[in-house]
C-alpha cells in the first residue's frame, strides 16, 4: 500500500523557511537550549500519511511486547536492520498546539523535536494541513522519519531540584524559566526519531461499542503496518520494526488503559512488529501486564480477530475520563 500524501524535505532548509513559531516564553527556553550545542538542523525527514486497513481475519504472527516503567527514552537501535519507531498520541490535527504553554505527550515530542514545528508549518502554507483522520472521520496515521531530537526535558516530579509538580501537561505553562531551564538538557550531538503519529477515539462515555473497539484496532493496526513499511524503505528487506508506545489515547481523551493496551497488542501481532510498552510506573505495569495476559487468554481461545472483537465486546469496558492535560 502506498501513502494517500508524501512529501521529503531537507531538514535545514526547511528549519530556515520555516523557523518555528513559539507563542510562549517556556518554549522559546526550550528551543534556545536546543538550539545551544551549535549543531546545524541536517538529514532527511520523510512525511507520510496513510489510509485506513482493515485487519485480516486470523493472526498470523505472535510477536514481543514487553512492558517498562519510565517514560520514552528515544534509545536507538545499534543494529542496522532494527529501525525503531515512537508513538505520538496525536490530536487530528498533528501538532496543532506546538506553539502553546501545554506540554502534554503531543506538545513535548515537538519542543524536544522542534523542526517538527516547522514541518506542521509548511504543510499548512503548502494547503495540505497534516490530519490524522479524514473528512469521514477515519483514521489516517502519519509516519515521519528522520527527525533530529535537540533536547531532553524531565517533565518528572523533582522536588530536589525544585519542580515539586513536574513540568507535565499543565504544569509547564505555570513553571518558570528557573525550572524550565533546570529541567532542559542539549543532546550533543542530536539523535533521530522515526514517530509514528495515531489519533485515539476521545471523550466517550459510557461502555465502549464494538464499533469503537474496530476503530482503535484498525488506527492502530494501520499505524503499526504504515511503520512497517517505511521500515523497509529504510533498512531494507528482512529488517526488524519496534513501536515504542504506551496508554495511548487514556489521557486526555480518556481512553481505558485496559482495553488500549490489549488492542495495540493485537494490532502488533497483526502488522508484524513489536512493541515495547512505557507504562510510567509500577501501577501502569501491572495494568499493562495484566491487559497483555488477558490478550493472550483471548489469543488462545479464540479463533479470528471479529471473535475477539466481541469478545471484548462482552467484557463491557468503560470509558474514563480526561486527566486535563
């Protein structure tokens, strides 16, 4: 399958045309410290975005998951055939609120990757905005390869060092630039993040339909493939893809950790990769691991992917509720 839009830009001149825009005094911090090591904006960065799959009847393949507590920490691969791939737990219109004094996931995969901000911005100059769901409403994932990360934020409570309440979500626009800056670090010399971007259903209520629990398994699935491909683009033939992930959708939107964890594990197996799922602290791990067994009961007693769809179906799982970030 190929992407429904391309396009290839070279990261330094698309940094000049396109300087991010930063609307708060935070995140212009942010950027001067990524900024600070003196190393120019270079390489290939490659956007795509892809129509929605429908997954296959029957589970080919039963590949890793494995669960860590933490939080992304953009370690790269040594072997040349593993390409790694991060997940941004996207709003539908791909980095909308870069800009903002919010750093939720979305927000700070950008100040860390700041040359996504000039991507976002070419995209929309060019009338070709980046959505991760089309007009009907349907997903529409993105890949991005090849994006320089600057800088390292610990959005973690550190009380010692004077961010009593982290610099997460909300938080981050109440900091200041003491903190922001204490919590900033250059990477010198910059790494590459290949990100995967996937927009979650958000706000439900209530028990989730079946018709739900199909749309996050084919955005998912859709994604992970989409990875998988682009994958081979870079490394060729025969290489390994890993999906770096967590609660996915569960934040802002509300999402059942349970049932978001499960049905990213299935989309794995079906798209051919593996994930490694960051589940913060030892309470997510335990929800992770415990979602990932129930999977693998279901793998075992059923028969084709619709069988598990209602299956889960009958487990009646709430939705929750936004945290405000």
């Amino acid at each position: 399958m190929k992407p429904i839009m391309q396009a290839d830009f070279q990261a330094g001149k698309l940094i000049k045309d396109y300087p991010p825009r930063w609307n708060h005094q935070s995140k212009r911090v942010v950027f001067e410290i990524a900024c600070s090591s003196g190393a120019p904006f270079g390489g290939h960065i490659v956007f795509a975005r892809w129509a929605e799959e429908q997954p296959p009847e029957k589970i080919a393949a039963r590949n890793v998951f494995s669960v860590r507590p933490g939080v992304f920490d953009y370690a790269a691969s040594k072997d040349p055939k593993v390409v790694t791939w991060h997940m941004n737990f996207a709003d539908p219109h791909l980095f909308v609120a870069y800009d903002s004094s919010l750093l939720a996931q979305d927000e700070l995969q950008v100040a860390e990757h700041p040359i996504l901000g000039s991507l976002r911005d070419a995209l929309v100059s060019s009338g070709k905005p980046p959505k991760t769901i089309d007009e009907r409403g349907r997903p529409t994932p993105i890949t991005i390869s090849g994006v320089q990360r600057r800088c390292a934020i610990d959005t973690l409570p550190n009380p010692e060092e004077g961010r009593p309440s982290g610099l997460y979500g909300n938080s981050f626009a109440h900091a200041s630039e003491e903190q922001v800056r204490s919590a900033t670090k250059p990477l010198i010399p910059p790494t590459i993040t290949n990100i995967l971007a996937v927009t979650a259903p958000s706000f439900g209520a209530g028990l989730y339909t079946n018709g739900q629990i199909t749309y996050v398994l084919n955005a998912a699935l859709t994604g992970f493939s989409a990875a998988r491909r682009e994958s081979i683009r870079i490394a060729g033939t025969g290489s390994r893809t890993i999906i770096h992930t967590g609660f996915w959708g569960c934040g802002a939107f509300g999402g059942n950790r349970t049932l978001m964890t499960i049905l990213q594990a299935l989309a794995g197996d079906l798209a051919e990769v593996d994930i490694v799922f960051w589940a913060f602290d030892r309470m997510g791990v335990q929800v992770a691991e415990d979602a990932h067994n129930l999977y693998m009961r279901l793998r075992d007693t059923t028969v084709s992917v619709s069988q598990i769809i209602e299956e889960l179906g009958r487990q009646k799982f709430q939705w929750g509720v936004s945290d405000g970030n």
